[in-house]
C-alpha cells in the first residue's frame, strides 16, 4: 500500500509545479496549519523560495510563497529535481 504524501512533500511538488501558494490555500488544500515552518524546512533541504507580502481586501498582510526562479538549480544545495 501506497504511504499518503507528507504536507511538505505537497507543498513542495505544489511549488514546484509553478504555483504560488498562501497560508489559507495551504490550510484548504492541505490541512496545512503552519506553512511558514514548512517553508522554512523547504528552504533548509536546499529549495529557493521567495516570499511576497500581499494585502487582502481589509488590508490585512500575509505571505505568499513561490519559487525563485532567480537562482539556478545547480547553485541549490539540494536535490530539487
């Protein structure tokens, strides 16, 4: 039987399928409570990620992750592929 995939491991697939991805879209699709921390796990395993602060519409600021596509895969110290 097939292991169900780990909230970082569809975070991580997520972004690298060129979406962006919120706290509340991380919590809908995911179950995901803490997205920062997985980010930051991300970021540890060698994944170049860009946060962006965004507002909504009562003007509240939250992040929004996506890959920084500025940094080559070679120069990231993990295995991205």
């Amino acid at each position: 039987m097939k292991k169900p995939k780990t909230q970082k491991q569809q975070v991580k697939e997520h972004l690298k399928d060129g979406n962006s991805i919120t706290p509340k879209e991380a919590l809908e699709r995911f179950g995901c409570f803490r997205l920062a921390s997985i980010i930051c796990r991300l970021r540890d395993g060698g994944m170049s990620i860009k946060t962006s602060l965004t507002k909504n519409s009562h003007g509240h600021s939250f992040a929004k992750y996506t890959i920084d596509n500025t940094v080559s895969e070679t120069n990231w110290r993990g295995n991205y592929k």
